[in-house]
C-alpha cells in the first residue's frame, strides 16, 4: 500500500501519476497506450505504483463533489505550489499538520492531484472535472427520448436509457455513445471532422445523418443521408476504462441506405437496407427488427420497458426476430412471442423471465 509520503519525491509514482493522466485524455494515441505497456513491462515497480494509484484515485473519485471556494477562503490559502505539499505543510501552523485530523488518504490525494499538474482553489473543481470525465456527459431515463445542440449546430437524438459524452475542442468533434442509441445530425465542417465512438467501432464523417445502436457486444451504424466511415477498433489491453486504440482490420465506407454491425471482436459487415428510416422508427414510438438475435432484441426493448425482461437461457436468445415492437405496449409484443416460438413469459414483481417452452 503506498506511504503518501512517497508521493511527491518517488519518481516512479510521478511518471505512474503522469501516465494515470494520460491515458484518460480524450486525444489518446495507440503511440501512447504502446509506449505505457513498455514502462509497465519495463520494472515491476512500475506497475505496482500505477496500479496502488489506480486505487487512491477510485478512492477519491468516490468522495462527493465539494463547493468551490468561496473568495473569502481563496485569499486565506497562502499555498502557491512553489514548494511540495508537505514541504509547505511543515511550515503551517498546527492544524494544517494535524494528520489524524485529516487523514492519511485526503493528504495522499492531494498530493496526487500535485503530481498530475491539478492546481486548488478556483481551478480544481472545473479542471477535476474534466480530467475524470474527459468531457460532458448526458443522460436519458428508460422510455425517455431527447433532443441535445452541440455548440457547432448539431444536434443529437437520444433514445431511451442511453448515456454519451460530448468533447469538443479546437480541432475535435467527438462523441462517446456509451450505451444506448442515438441519431446525429452532423453540421458541416470539414476542417474539423465529426467523430463517434461506440464499442469497438469508430464512425467519422463530415456533414451528415446516421444512427448508431450500441449493444453489450455489438455496434449498428445506419447512414440515412450523406456518407460516413466505420473503422473497427480493439483495446490493446483489457482494461475496462481504456478505450479501444487498435485498428482492426480495414474501414467500411457507407453510404445513405447502407449500415455496418461491428461485433465485439471488430469483424465489420456492410448491408444495403430498403428501408433506411426504419433504424429511427425508435423516434415514432416503435423499435424495429430485421431477423435479430432476440438477446439484442430484448437489450433494446429494455430501454422502454417498465419491467426488465431477463432471458433465462442461451438457446432462447438465439431465436431470430423479425418484427416491431410499440414502446406503448410491450407486454403486447412478449404475448405474440408465445405465440410464434412458443415462449414462456413468467412474470415476476421485479422483472420478465422468458423460456422457451
């Protein structure tokens, strides 16, 4: 476990702190991530300092946000980060040395936030924000749909239960569809291409309109006008927070009325639709499905859905569906299930089970 006051003056722990930074910016390279590997491999004090601090800073993520200070308290904080944190604190009066007071873990944070470059006062709590974040976050609720405008004029429709995060910057347009679906409406601007990563695929375009659905182990682009490019990607370790930096295999361009499935391995396929607004019938109320995995079926239709549905084995989720689903009358749609493939829906009080009979 680290002794805090290691932090400061250990070297490994400052280039560990430089690289926890580093690989939570939004510009991240595949030079970056291969060049990290190499210091982790490079001595198992490596690895172990960036790990113990992986740590402390789950650690302090987990606290609640504090207000920022008030000026009062701004022009009483003599600290101006020309000296190390606990050089500074044994200079101060009792208090500020009062270890027991304040805890070994909130003096280790700080000084950790002192290593990655985060300053105090006014600028911690903006500059905080964006180092964890990497961006603005939106959210809808199950059965919600919204509208968001981007500063370039944009604009992004989210469907129910999805969650993305918004980078903007003098030279990147970029969104992370976290979960969920979503239709964006790109505004021109060729000098600062728009970018969407979802899963293990990467879509870029200039000025146009599609629609990306992220599932647990899949990702559907649907282009509705204009072109875009699907490049599947892969992490190069598997580590939960790092995003994928890998290429793999070669882009797919796709055109109005095509769309790519990009699977959790990165394979790509491209197909011609004859009905591209059907990927945004979500928008009218209804979802619909062209001979899917029911698995996916019901990943989607539980972002509607009052009541969890649960699959209780593999070979039901294997059943191909082919149809529309009401987001108004989703019990409806599991009682023609029964009727088709001979499914049984058990309702219980927290969630539906279906098996097939």
């Amino acid at each position: 476990m680290i002794d805090p006051t290691d932090l400061e003056d250990n070297p490994i722990y400052r280039a560990a702190a430089d690289w926890l930074i580093r690989l939570r910016q939004p510009d991240l390279r595949s030079s970056d991530t291969l060049t990290w590997q190499q210091w982790m491999a490079a001595d198992p004090r490596h690895r172990r300092a960036f790990l113990e601090l992986e740590e402390l800073w789950g650690k302090f993520t987990a606290v609640p946000a504090q207000p920022l200070a008030t000026p009062t308290e701004l022009s009483a904080d003599r600290y101006d980060g020309s000296v190390s944190v606990s050089t500074w604190r044994r200079h101060q009066k009792p208090i500020f040395r009062s270890w027991d007071r304040v805890g070994k873990w909130a003096w280790a944070a700080v000084m950790l936030l002192t290593l990655t470059g985060i300053g105090f006062g006014s600028v911690l709590a903006p500059r905080l924000t964006e180092a964890l974040s990497a961006g603005k976050a939106f959210e809808t609720a199950v059965g919600e749909n919204s509208t968001l405008r981007l500063a370039d004029g944009s604009q992004v429709q989210l469907g129910g239960r999805t969650r993305l995060r918004v980078i903007f910057g003098s030279h990147l347009r970029r969104i992370d569809l976290l979960s969920g679906e979503a239709l964006f409406m790109v505004a021109k601007e060729a000098a600062r291409p728009f970018t969407v990563r979802a899963g293990n695929a990467t879509v870029t375009a200039v000025g146009t309109q599609f629609n990306v659905r992220r599932n647990d182990d899949r990702v559907i682009v649907s282009v509705l006008e204009g072109r875009v490019l699907v490049q599947p990607m892969a992490p190069l370790l598997s580590i939960g927070w790092l995003p994928p930096s890998r290429v793999v295999g070669s882009a797919k361009p796709l055109a109005s009325g095509q769309r790519s499935t990009v699977t959790g391995h990165g394979a790509a396929s491209v197909q011609s639709v004859s009905d591209a607004s059907s990927a945004v019938a979500w928008q009218q109320g209804r979802l619909a499905f062209e001979a899917e995995p029911l698995r996916y079926v019901v990943e989607d239709v539980n972002r509607y859905a009052a009541k969890p549905i649960v699959i209780a084995d593999e070979r039901t989720g294997d059943l191909r569906v082919t149809g529309t689903v009401a987001e108004n009358n989703i019990m409806g749609w599991i009682g023609s299930l029964q009727a088709a493939f001979g499914i049984q829906a058990d309702i219980e009080s927290s969630q539906v089970v279906l098996r097939r009979q």
